[in-house]
C-alpha cells in the first residue's frame, strides 16, 4: 500500500470535498453547535472519533458478514444488501452507547471534555454519510486501509468546519446583523463565503 | 399561532406557518445538497413524502403499544425500512436521479423532521390527524424545496430542465440570460446563499405579519 494514495484520499476528504462544505453533510451540528470555539472543537473531536470506527466496522459488517453469508445462504453475495440501512443505523447508535460506555470507564477526562456531543453524534448525518460513502465507491470498497482514512479525514473536516465557522461567530457577535438575518441567515451566508474559499482547494490531493 | 385543533389546520401548519425547512430549520442536509435542480427537488420530495406518511402512519397505529423507553427505536427502525424500499424503488424507475441523490435517499434515516413528526404528532394521535401532518409536512418540505431549487437552477444553468433522461424536456429559459448564468449558484456556495437569502426574506415576512396581524 502506498503512502502517497492514503495522503491523498485524506487531503481530498478532509480539504477538496469537505463534508460541511462540498458534501452538506451534517449541517445541524454545524449550524447549532457553532457558537463557541472549545464546543465546536469538542464536538469536531466527538465526531472524528466516532466516524472513524463506525466507518471501519461498517465495513467489516459488509464484507465480513454479510457479503459472506448472502453468498453461502441465498447464492447471491448482494441478497442481504437490503439490510444495510438498517444495519447502517443500528451499528451507528451502538457505537455511540459502546464508545460511551468505554470513554466513562478508562478515559475520563476525554468523556467529560466530550459532554453532551456524544449522545447527539447518533443522528449526525454526517456519520451515516460517511458509511453509504464508504460504501457506495469502488475505491474504498475494496480496501479496509483507505476506507478508515476516509472515514478519519472526513472527520477531521468537519472537525476544521465547525470550528472555523465557531472562530467567526464568536465576532459575529460584536456586529451589527439585520434582525431577519440574525441566527441562521447570516450563519448561512457566512459558510457561504468559507465554502467558497474550500472551492480554491480543488484540484490538490487528485 | 394557535395548536392546529382540525385536521385541515394540522396540514396547513406543516405547510405554511410551521414550514420544516424555512421556519423550524430541519432537515438543513438535503435541502441544501439536492436544491441544485427542480428535478432533484421533486424526486426527494416524493421519497420523503412516502416515508414520512409511513412512518406516521405506522407510528399512529402502534402509538398504544410502543413502550416509551424504545420509541426512537422503533422510529428509527420503521423509517429505515421504508427508506430502503423507497431508495430500491428509485433506482428501479429513475436511476440517473437516484444516482444523482447520491446518499441523500438513504440519509432520510436520519432526517430530523421525520423522527420530530414521529414523536411531537403521531405518538399521540389518530390515523388521520397523523396523516394529514405528515402530508403537510411533506408538501412543505418539496415546496421549500422546490423555491431553492428554481432560483438557483434559473440563475445558475439559465433555464429549468424536468426529466431530460426520459426524453421530454421541459426548458424554460429566458435566452438573454443563459449565456451569462452564474453557474456558481448550482455548486455549493450558491446553496448556502440561497438558503440564507430565503430565510432571512421569510424571517423578514413573518416579523411584518406578526406586526400586521397584532
């Protein structure tokens, strides 16, 4: 496995198609959680950490299980895709519980500094996303490695997203808004102009 | 605004004064990444439309036996079931579309307005007042849809275009314009000024009508 490709897929997730900015992905968070720079950073942390292991499992689950078994069983290793979905989401909300549970056992600082994020990532669109992406590309089908840089740069991403957009809020602040643009307008309007300065990354990391 | 107390208002609730996108700001994901063409628009409308009045529905009709320590699960299992049938569905009929959509059909699972209907209306009422919330609710988020969808695919590609794979298109274009569409507005920083635009214009509106109407 070359080096130079995992750089790649890494810079191409995290920069070129950022999940905030070039994908929508995870937009509620990045709408709600914006408003102080250590929040925002939190939950950046939060996500990256469950994104990359449910993206891993995920594809384990796939390849591992039901690829497998849909093979021997029914004849058809793609019969049991139909689960998928469901599996997706099931996966994701148990994740979150396990991470939870291990971060409160052996690590707590990491779990109190986490707070409240890690209960919310469940329904972070984000997440699922990064699963169907994971799945949905031949590249990262066929490689566990690249899958898990994804899934890790993705976070990061977003991570940088959130926490670019908490930086600018906090000044926001101190400004002058129109009353019908306060909260989400201007906010909008805002990453408007962060997603045109990630449109300059394009071409990098191809 | 008063709690809707008919049927016709819980719909129009949904549909108006209660917007999902515009006003209660939910489901930001898809309708900023699908709003590049009415197309798109109109096809994920169809798919949210027929799981959220499934979910609804479902949800209505177990609302006696669902425990409430496991209600977000059974909510996120129904949705996921319907959402694979409709995500299969899709690709069987209008597959260049639902390739398009990319994972935004299978993201329904975690759309927030669909668990909110779920657990604000259909957990504690009949069939139909679950229905026709979930029927306004629908129709508001593809209207919504649809008014972001039109402004940026007029100004970003100069004309709308409905269903060119299946052989008759619908091409509306003012022809002076075409030549000097701003082709930003259909990439990602043109979604995000749109929705700002549009919600700031709706935030104008009801502020005005709130002083109207007092």
């Amino acid at each position: 496995m070359d080096f130079g490709a995992l750089v790649g897929v890494f810079l191409g997730v995290a920069l070129v198609n950022n999940f905030v900015f070039a994908q929508f992905l995870g937009i509620c968070p990045f709408l709600g959680v914006s408003r102080k720079v250590d929040m925002a950073f939190g939950m950046g942390c939060a996500v990256t950490f469950v994104m990359t292991i449910s993206g891993v499992v995920t594809w384990l689950i796939v390849h591992g299980i039901l690829t497998p078994v849909g093979a021997r069983l029914l004849g058809n290793p793609e019969a049991l895709y139909v689960l998928k979905y469901v599996i997706f989401i099931m996966v994701i909300a148990s994740m979150v519980q396990l991470v939870e549970m291990y971060l409160k056992k052996f690590f707590h600082t990491l779990y109190t500094a986490f707070g409240v994020f890690l209960p919310l990532i469940t329904t972070n669109c984000a997440i699922l996303g990064a699963c169907l992406l994971i799945d949905m590309n031949e590249i990262y089908r066929a490689s566990l490695l690249k899958s898990a840089v994804f899934a890790f740069g993705g976070g990061i991403g977003f991570a940088l997203a959130i926490t670019i957009m908490a930086g600018i809020r906090e000044h926001l602040r101190h400004s002058n808004v129109p009353k019908a643009l306060q909260g989400a307008g201007i906010t909008l309007l805002t990453a408007c102009i962060l997603a045109l300065a990630f449109q300059g990354f394009a071409g990098i990391g191809k | 605004m008063a709690a809707p107390t008919t049927n016709l208002q819980q719909f129009k609730a949904g549909l108006l004064d209660n917007n999902p996108v515009l006003v209660q700001l939910l489901g930001m994901c898809p309708t900023l990444a699908v709003s590049n063409s009415v197309e798109n628009a109109l096809v994920m409308g169809a798919a949210v439309f027929f799981v959220l009045t499934m979910s609804n529905l479902i949800t209505s009709l177990l609302r006696n036996r669902i425990k409430p320590h496991v209600r977000i699960l059974i909510f996120t299992l129904t949705i996921a079931t319907f959402v694979t049938i409709a995500d299969l569905t899709l690709r069987a009929y209008v597959f260049e579309v639902s390739k398009k959509l990319g994972p935004f059909v299978p993201l329904i699972i975690v759309n927030c307005i669909i668990i909110a209907r779920a657990e604000m209306v259909a957990i504690k009422s009949g069939v139909w007042r679950s229905l026709a919330d979930a029927w306004g609710c629908a129709i508001g988020f593809t209207l919504a849809l649809c008014i972001l969808a039109t402004i940026r695919e007029l100004l970003g590609a100069g004309g709308i275009t409905i269903l060119r794979d299946a052989g008759w298109a619908w091409h509306v274009s003012p022809k002076a314009f075409e030549p000097h569409a701003w082709v930003i507005m259909i990439m990602p920083p043109g979604a995000f000024l749109t929705l700002g635009v549009v919600i700031g214009i709706v935030n104008h509106l009801r502020a005005r009508g709130a002083r109207g109407g007092a």
